[in-house]
C-alpha cells in the first residue's frame, strides 16, 4: 500500500511540478513586452494598427456611400495586394541587404503623409474615389516595405524557442486595432464624416514611427546560415526562390496553404461592410462593433497560442486546421442568422479562427530560414498570400454582386475548410520531412 501511495504522490507533484513550469513559460513569454527593444515594436504595431483600424473602416465606407458597389468598394481590398505581389519579391532583396530601421521608420512615416496629411490638404468637393485610389496604392508600398522588415527584425531581438509567442503578441496589437480602431471610426464617420476620420489619423503612423526610431536591432544572432555579400538584386532573389521551392519545400507548401487562407480571409475582411449593411442592415456605428467583436477574437487566439509557442512546428500547424474548421462554421452561419447579438458571438469565433494562422506561419518561417534569407523569403511568402487574395477579391466581389451576399458569405466558409485540409496536409509533411 506504501508503495501505491509513494506513486500516487509522486504522480500528482509531476503533474504540479508540470503545470508549474508551464505557467512559468508562459509568463516569460509575457515578460518579452517589458523587453526594451520588443516592447517598443509592440508599442509601435500597437498604435499603427490601431490607426490601420481607424482608416480600413474610413476608406471601404467612404468608397461605398460614395459609389454604391460592392466591386468598385473592393477595389481597395485589390489595391492594397498589388505592390506586394510586383515589388515584395524585391523589396525582401533589399530588406536583406540594408538596414531595417530604414524600412520600419520610413514606411509609418510615409504612410502619415498618404493616408493622414494629403486628405486634410484637400477640399472635400475634390477628394474623388480616383484620388482615394491612389493614395491607397502608395500606401500598399509603404506596407510592403514595412511587414518583411519587422518580421526579419523580430529573430534578432528575440530568442528562437520564443517566436511563435512574439508573432502572437505582435498579432495581438492588429487584434486590439481591430478592436477599438473600427469602433472609433465608426463613431467618427457618423459625427465627422469620413475623410475628417482620415485626417486625424495621420498622428498614429508618426507615434508608430517615434517607437521605432528608438528600438536597437542585432542584440541577438538570427538563424545560422552563411552570409553573403556583393552579387545582383536577380542573383540574390534566385537564391530566395531556390530556398523555397528546392531546399525547403515545407515552406513551399505552407505559402500555398497561407495563399488558400488569403482567398477568403482577404475578401470576408473586404466585403464585410456589404455583407453587414445589406444582410443586417447595420450603419457604421454598429458595423465598427461587429468588427471590433473579430478584433476580440484574434485577441484571444493571440494569448490562446502563447501556450503552445514552444510545441513542435507539426503540432502547431495542426492548431491551424482546427481554427480554420471553427472559422468556416462560424462564416457559414452568417448566412441564417440577423441576431445582432449572435452574430457578435459568430465574429468573435471567426476572428479567434483566423487569428491562428499568421504567428504560427511566421513562426514556422523564422525557424526554417537562415537569418540571411529572412526577408527574401517572407515577401515571397507575402506575394503568394497576396496573390491568392486579389484573386479572392476579385472572385467573392463578382459573386456578390451577381448572385448575391449569402451566396459569397457561404463561398467564404469553403474555402476556409480547403485551408484546414492543406493544414492537416502540412502538419504531416513538417512530421515527415
């Protein structure tokens, strides 16, 4: 009997003591945002995002009350992936080789002048749709240069068991912007209107920019690879490419799975005030809530996967499977339901679905590349995402406007249940490789 009993308890305090070093980790985890250098890039994604939240919601409603089609209000949706896909490839050759801080900087400050100063220098009798176009076209650039270079900045600040954790927490700011930057849009589009919105916002981008200026890149060594230097733009994209789509093809696969997720995710985002207005019948006000209840939902995934940073690169793309699963109910229910306050509990799920997805993408990348190729391989990683997401866009635009807002809403739902299967599929091939 003495002897059962000795291995019940010690039974039981290995599980305590399990469950205590788990804590543990997950409270390091936390401790990166005390971090000078990462605490000041959260801060920075934190009062961007929230801007990006603020202007996303200001420009698809400015588009739509102005012009009344769904097609022509994702032509914002489709402007944003076209610099990505023409540019990305090189702009990830030049992150490799120049100083990051001179993306990280320039893009925010940039995108203050696009989306925040030039609206407020012109009349609003002037300020067309074609105008609005255009801007957001340079604003695509800036956001171009700007992702590549802070997910290549991350590994040099952050140790490679935490990266996963440290993509989460950068997703949780783009889950608070989501959160509070629709909702204050909203309130200002029905007191303000739309462009005035676009005009304060400006302040959020230079603040973003402020935080970066001050942050200290190269504290830590990024993933062993051999360095290179000299050679052509051409030569050092071949190398990028042949890492992809020769040496790791589990990247290879994973960018075909991020691009099947861009299809819908990209056009649920970008039709959502359409879908809102026509099956709801909802204003801006309560538009900006529902999209802050998806914002909620990608919060909670953000501090859900904090958890699991330090599983195996296999198990967490399962995790990928299983929230895309969740996504896809969530998405196809939309279309039986106008209970305001379910469809509130149905973006949260959504949200938490979609959310994720990008930290354990980025996860995966970060640790399979060498420091070197980081850049390079994540714009070619966003040029197929954004690819499959103008395509998304152009597709869910058209079937809306012929067939209807539950015909897209449902076509939406399938294609989150295809990236669940390429996510199973990519689980076994990163357990097999």
């Amino acid at each position: 009997m003495r002897s059962w009993e000795t291995l019940r308890i010690n039974r039981d305090s290995a599980w305590h003591d399990a469950a205590t070093q788990k804590e543990a980790r997950v409270v390091s985890h936390w401790r990166l945002l005390f971090g000078r250098d990462f605490g000041l890039i959260w801060l920075s994604q934190l009062v961007s995002q929230v801007g990006d939240g603020i202007s996303n919601l200001a420009l698809l409603w400015f588009v739509y009350s102005i012009t009344g089609s769904p097609v022509k209000t994702t032509i914002i949706g489709l402007l944003h992936t076209i610099p990505p896909i023409v540019l990305g490839p090189f702009i990830g050759v030049y992150v490799d080789r120049l100083p990051k801080k001179f993306f990280l900087i320039g893009s925010n400050a940039l995108r203050a002048v696009l989306i925040g100063i030039i609206p407020c220098a012109i009349q609003t009798d002037n300020f067309t749709v074609n105008l609005l176009y255009a801007l957001v076209l340079l604003d695509a650039v800036a956001v171009s240069m700007f992702n590549p270079a802070l997910t290549s900045s991350v590994p040099l600040i952050v140790p490679r068991t935490q990266l996963t954790a440290a993509n989460a927490l950068i997703q949780s700011t783009t889950s608070l912007g989501i959160i509070f930057g629709p909702a204050l849009s909203g309130i200002g589009i029905a007191f303000f209107g739309s462009q005035e919105v676009l005009c304060l916002n400006a302040v959020t981008y230079f603040v973003s920019a402020l935080c970066l200026g001050l942050v200290r890149l190269g504290t830590l060594q990024p993933s062993a690879g051999p360095k290179k230097t000299g050679g052509s733009a051409w030569q050092d994209l071949r190398e990028g490419l042949a890492f992809v789509t020769i040496k790791q093809r589990v990247i290879l696969l994973l960018v075909v799975t991020a691009g099947c997720y861009a299809f819908g995710a990209s056009a649920l985002t970008t039709l959502f005030p359409v879908f809102a207005r026509k099956l709801l019948g909802l204003g801006p006000v309560e538009v900006g809530y529902l999209w802050s209840a998806l914002g909620v939902g990608l919060l909670l995934m953000s501090m859900i996967l904090l958890r699991f940073t330090e599983w195996n690169s296999s198990d967490r793309t399962r995790i990928i499977a299983g929230a895309s699963v969740a996504s896809a109910l969530a998405i196809g229910a939309l279309v039986w339901t106008k209970d305001l306050f379910l469809v509130g509990l149905l973006m949260i799920v959504i949200g938490g679905g979609m959310g994720a997805f990008t930290p354990i993408a980025w996860g995966v990348v970060q640790e399979l590349t060498p420091g070197n190729l980081v850049g390079r391989v994540m714009s070619l990683y966003s040029a197929g995402a954004m690819t499959a997401a103008i395509s998304g866009i152009s597709m869910f635009g058209w079937v809306t406007e012929r067939f209807g807002e539950s015909t897209g809403v449902a076509g939406i739902g399938a294609t989150f249940f295809l990236t669940a299967s390429l996510g199973g599929w990519l689980s076994w091939s990163i357990r097999h490789r």
